[in-house]
C-alpha cells in the first residue's frame, strides 16, 4: 500500500508518500481499498504540530476520512468484498489501504462517485451535528460564516432543506457559489455587520467556520450567545460566552448526507490532487480560502 507519511512535525513538506506493507482486518474490522481521501483543517493542524492531544508517534499518517472498496473482512464484521463504502478513521485515511471498525463503515449509495463520498465525511457529520446543537429550525435565519468552505457549504443545504433562511459570508468570488445553494451572500472583513443588516434578514443563529472577526460579529448583529457555535475559535468563544460545537462522529447522520449527496439534493465542489501531490494539498486546506473539498484521488 501507498500511505503519505510524516516524521516530524512542520510544513506540508514534511509530508511523503512510502510504500508500507497492507495492513490485516482482525475481528469486527473490514479492509478498505481507498479511491478517494479528503484533506481537512484538522489534518493540517495534527501535522503542523498543533494538536499535542492526539499523542502522534512517528511515523505518523495522516487523514480522516475516505470512500473505497472492501477488500478484505475480519470475522464478525459484516461486509462482503466488494462493498462500496465511506467513512471516519484517525491518522490513516490518506493512504491506498486502511483498517476499520464495522460499525464506523457507512454503505456508499450506488449513485454517489468516490471524490464526492469522501469529499463529504467530515463536513457532512459536523455541519449536520452542529446545526442540531444550536436547535436550528425552519423559522430561523440561519447566519453561516465561512459558508463557501466544506462545512459551510453542507450547513447552507440542510439548513435550506429544513426551510431556515440563510446568510453566508464570504469572499465575492464565492458569492454566486452560495446564491446557488439558496443563500443571500455577503462580504466578511471590516464592513461585515452592516454587510449583514443591509440583507434585511435578522440573524436567529449563527454557525462560525471562519474564525476571527466572525464570532465578534455575531454578537454584535444580536444573535443570543447561546445560538451561537463556532467549529474553529476556541480562544474567541471562550473570551465571548459561546458555545464551541464539535458533534461526534455519527455514521448513522453521514448515511443520511450521503443519501442527500447521491440524490443530488446536497453538492460539495471538490478540489482534486492525486496522493503524490498530498503536500500541495495540504498547503491548499492551510491557505483558509477555496469552494468547497480538497480531496486526494487514490488510484485503484
């Protein structure tokens, strides 16, 4: 199998792809030829150094989530070779092989292309997750920071789907991007609450995938501290009096993005780069910026 690696903590150089021998499925674990692997902030955090709490030893992997095929099973898990699935691991998903427990395995639905089920792994679970945490409903106005990244992009959808009104921020690039998934777009920067109430739409709850200035802002436009989460500023919810919302993962909740997503009733652009480029994806997650998923494609 092909994994990339790091040895040390630093810059996306510090990444390499080696070839490792695949690893065996033991009791209530399955095999999964991975096709395609997603790259998310918490990827670059962990091999940055920035997360001393998920005790890296080195060598380390690197990735969490992953669509692919079953290949090999343990005793007792419960899928057949050949089965098309999805799902979360730890320190392991950017690589052409990896072990998982059965009961964290979603079934992908035929409908559903690989970059596209792995490109929804993270975002799905803690969009949805968070969107539950704050008690979003149809008569809210939902105010979405960060809404053209992965996260914001799902959170902007469901809540749409739910029948909430939704402002998202972002940079004008993006603009019609949000308008196309049901979204009234506005600018962030140092114009973003007047940006926000020159909309006409009074936010109910607000979901941070930004950071800085956002959870300032939000308080500022009136929405009530405990409607507001951020998913990225621990710092400023703490100095602000507002919730951080990091939902577990929940297989059962991503089937239900992953239904969303083969139907076509939730889209999540990707940003593609084969495994050998994994540094330049990394670095394309660091910059803060982009529509939608970077996403690694793995070759059968």
């Amino acid at each position: 199998m092909r994994a990339a690696v790091f040895e040390r903590f630093g810059p996306p150089g510090v990444l390499r792809v080696v070839e490792l021998p695949d690893p065996e499925p033991g009791p209530g674990e399955v095999r999964v030829r991975v096709r395609a692997a997603g790259v998310q902030p918490f990827d670059v955090a962990v091999r940055a150094g920035g997360m001393p709490w998920v005790g890296v030893t080195f060598p380390s992997g690197v990735g969490q989530e992953y669509a692919g095929v079953v290949d090999r099973v343990g005793p007792g898990a419960g899928f057949e070779v050949g089965d098309e699935v999805l799902g979360s691991t730890m320190l392991a998903g950017q690589a052409s092989a990896l072990i998982a427990k059965a009961e964290n395995v979603v079934r992908k639905p035929a409908g559903l292309a690989f970059p596209a089920a792995a490109a929804i792994v993270a975002a799905g679970q803690t969009a949805t997750g968070a969107l539950r945490e704050l008690g979003v409903t149809g008569g809210d106005v939902l105010l979405v920071h960060g809404a053209a990244g992965s996260v914001g992009t799902v959170a902007v959808q469901v809540a749409r789907r739910m029948g909430a009104r939704v402002i998202g921020t972002a940079r004008p690039v993006n603009h019609d991007h949000l308008r196309r998934l049901g979204a009234v777009p506005v600018a962030y920067g140092e114009e973003l609450v007047s940006n926000v109430v020159a909309t006409g739409l009074t936010p109910t709850v607000a979901l941070d995938a930004a950071g800085a200035e956002a959870i300032a802002a939000s308080v500022a436009l009136g929405v009530p501290r405990d409607r507001i989460g951020t998913i990225v500023d621990d710092k400023a919810a703490a100095e602000h009096g507002i919730r951080v919302v990091r939902a577990p993962r929940d297989p059962a909740r991503l089937a239900e993005v992953a239904r969303l997503a083969a139907d076509g009733a939730l889209v999540m652009p990707v940003r593609a780069y084969p495994l050998s480029r994994v540094a330049d994806a990394h670095a394309d997650v660091a910059t803060g910026h982009g529509r939608g998923k970077v996403i690694l494609i793995i070759e059968p």
